[in-house]
C-alpha cells in the first residue's frame, strides 16, 4: 500500500515538473497604426495558459525604415497568482533592460536606430496558468540625410533673398 502511494505520489510529481518545464510559446503577428512620415505605434501582448517557460516572438508589420524605436513590456502579479519573471526580450537584436523580479516587473528599450521587419522575442517563466504581459511599441522615422541637406539649402537661399532686398 505505501509503495503504491509512493510510485503514485512520484508519478504526479514527475508530471508537474514536466507541465511546468513546457511552457506555450507563441509567434504573434501585430499591425502597426500610423504611416512612415509620422510614425507607428501599437499595444501589444501575451496570456499563457501553461506554466513553464515561453519564448514569444511578435512580428511588427509593415516594415519599418530608419526608424528611432522605443519598446516597454510589462507584467503585475499583486497576490502571486499569475506570476510571469521576464528572462530576456530583444527588438532585432537589441537588448531589452529590465527591472529586479517582483510583484511588478518591467522591461525597456530606450530608442534604438531600427530598419526593416521588427521582431520582438520574449522569454520567460510563466508561473501559473493564465498568467500574462502587455506593451507597447514606437516608431519614430529619422529623415534621411538628403532631407537635412535639402531643408538647409533652402534655408540658404532665403537668407540670400533677404539679404539681396535689403540692400535694394
């Protein structure tokens, strides 16, 4: 009897560990609201349904071009329930900071010089079933330095002409 209790109690415990060591890793496409001359911007974020480790990986679309991209993720878990610990985020390679693990964790990009498809990836350690995170996503579009000249000479020329009358 107490060696059929054990092999059950080992079993169950064999199980929970494997459950919480696979967790739901999900590929999520997001649109971007905005346009290429102002900019984009979207929320954006995940639920896991497992325990265990996830890595999400959100796809931005349209692409991007030389953009200044700012990125903020966040999770809040006040009673211990739906805990979600961040272990990395990067935005096409770049490196997310974030906070200590908590009750309430963060992570940010300070705005990087980003081109082309935006890809974020997310790992972490979901804690507990229904367990989630949001964020949200900038892109600023830097002009290209064709614009910069452009807008200069311009500036020229209108200092010529000013000064051109006030000498007539």
């Amino acid at each position: 009897m107490k060696l059929t209790s054990l092999l059950v109690g080992a079993a169950l415990a064999a199980t929970s560990i494997t459950s919480y060591a696979a967790g739901d890793s999900q590929a999520i496409n997001v649109p971007l609201s905005g346009n290429p001359t102002i900019g984009y911007s979207t929320n954006f974020g995940a639920t896991h349904l497992v325990a265990g480790t996830f890595t999400d990986v959100f796809t931005f679309s349209p692409s991007v071009g030389a953009s200044l991209v700012d990125v903020y993720i966040q999770t809040m878990n006040l009673f211990g329930t739906h805990d979600i610990d961040f272990i990395s985020a990067d935005l096409n390679g770049n490196v997310l900071s974030f906070s200590p693990v908590g009750a309430s964790e963060n992570g940010w990009l300070n705005p990087s010089l980003v081109s082309g498809p935006l890809v974020l990836t997310v790992s972490g350690i979901s804690k507990s079933i229904t367990a989630s995170y949001s964020g949200t996503l900038n892109a600023n579009p830097v002009p290209e330095p064709e614009t910069y000249i452009m807008m200069l000479g311009g500036l020229g020329i209108l200092s010529y002409l000013g000064r051109r009358r006030r000498k007539s």
